[in-house]
DNA sequence: TATAGTAGGTACCTAGAGGAAAGTAACTAC
DNA sequence: GTAGTTACTTTCCTCTAGGTACCTACTATA
C-alpha cells in the first residue's frame, strides 16, 4: 500500500521492465485466494462473510478481510454493511466483476481441455528426470 | 450460471475445499513470472536465457532459471540444450503453451477496457477513506 | 455470569519466496 | 595462466504474506 504511486496500467506501460501487457490485470484478477472468491460469489451469488469463510474452508478471517477489501477497492466486488445487532454485511460481485464471468469461462474450459495434458507433461518430465539419475 | 449441474462448476460442488475449478489453472499459468516470460516466447518467439533474462529486466537469473523449469515440467515451455562452447539453450512455446494464447488475448481485451475502470474505483474508494477519516 | 453469534481489528510469529552475489563447468582466445 | 562466455547453481540474507490467537462492541439466551 506505500508505494502505489502509479495504477497497473501505468506499470504496463511505462515499465519497460516487464514488457508484459497482462502482467497488471494477473496482479488485480489472480492474486492469491481472489479467483476463488469471485467465483464464490458468481457462482453461488450475494453472501455473508461467514459463508464465504465457510465455503472457502482453508481460508483465515484475516485473510478473506484482507481480500475482499482489496477486491471491494478494486471495484469487482460491492460491500454492504447493515448496522444490525449482530451486524450483518453482505458481499456481491459488481458490474465490473461480473464482466469477468466470461473470462472464468475460458480459464475453465482451458482447464477442461489442457489441464490433463499439464499432468501428463509433469509425469513424463517426472519420470524423465528419474531415468536420467 | 449456479446450477449448471455438468462442465466445470461440478467440480467446484466436489471439491468443497477449493470451491473453485480454475484455481489449478491459476497456479500452473498466472503463478508469479510466468505470464511475463510466456508473453515474451509468445510474442517474440524462441529465444535464449540470456534474451529472456534482458527482457524481463528486473528478474534473477535463479528464478528466471526456477519459473523456466516449472514451465518446460508443466509442457508449456520446450528447452533444447545445444553442447556448444559455450553452452546455448533455447526457449520456445510449446503446442500446449500456444493454445493460451487466445486466453491472453482474452486477457489483454479485458485489460483495456477494464483496466482504467479499476483505477477509478481505486481513487474513489481511496477519497471516501480519507474524507470518512 | 457466561456463552454464542457477527464482522472484523491487532499483535506477534514463522515459513517460504525471492534477491544479491559468488561459484561452476567447459572450452576458446590471448 | 588468465580472462571471457553461457547457463545456470549455490549460499546467504531479507522481506512479507499469511497463520495463530486474542481483542472489540452489542445483544439474546441460559
């Protein structure tokens, strides 16, 4: 959070460094545990914190926070707080988020078609390795 | 989209600790460096150690060499070894790394049209923290 | 009084990723 | 015999993401 003196695109661009174009949209869609929580909440819709912890068993309450704030202030996800007593706050994908859908869509039907073909490649490369001592 | 009963979401029902089918997807093509050095074999074709490490400027020679053999195990990479002196190695895409590359166009599409998106709504969350204190 | 439910916040600590820099093999050129 | 080249490898060190555990406020319930 210090050092965010520019946006991801910025880094794209003005970064000769990484000369990588995707490389900001992997950092804001791919961090780690978002994937599974944006697809939580398109798949299963609008849910409470408790039910996003539970159904992401292995994910702590500090972490799935830390997560859905960066998701909420990167606009893929909408946070509304009810001040009940016990509170109640519910989270939702946004428009924004929501038009990744299509782009999960293409991830897992990759991973449909090639993800057997990555294992086979692991299992020779694997085997390989052993032969060769 | 929560009830589709076949394809990818049966996955996510059956595995309750994951809760997400591209989660393995993630890990194999989105982990740390890795879309940065199938961008550059992708886009500027086979090349060698020493070209991917001057291109991708602000890696190390130990991870380049750590993210290279993940990808030549995973099939996505091919590395052909040339016994000269001194030693030449050459980098390229594989068959089964291709087949990302309409997923990194995909990729590259949202970014442009989304990309500014996200940091408005980085700046507007930003100004209402500090005008909420 | 104590406990449960709710959505976190906070302090402390560890494991592992990643960086810096030097080493290695193998041969050539000088 | 020393420097140069390439593609790493190894050692050491730092840094931080993430885990554990406890804390907040508020109310209902036993």
């Amino acid at each position: 959070m210090a050092t965010e003196t520019s946006g991801p695109a910025a880094d794209a661009m003005t970064d000769p460094e990484l000369a990588c174009p995707i490389s900001p949209v992997v950092d804001i869609v791919f961090s780690r545990w978002t994937s599974p929580i944006l697809w939580s909440l398109q798949t299963f819709g609008r849910q409470r914190f408790v039910e996003l912890e539970r159904r992401i068993k292995s994910i702590t309450p500090k972490v799935l926070t830390q997560r859905l704030r960066q998701l909420e202030r990167d606009g893929l996800v909408v946070r509304t707080y009810h001040p009940e007593v016990p509170p109640r706050v519910e989270y939702e994908i946004s428009e924004l988020g929501r038009s990744l859908a299509p782009l999960f869509a293409h991830l897992a039907e990759w991973a449909t078609t090639n993800l057997e073909h990555v294992e086979r490649a692991r299992r020779h490369y694997d085997d390989a390795g052993v032969t060769r001592g």
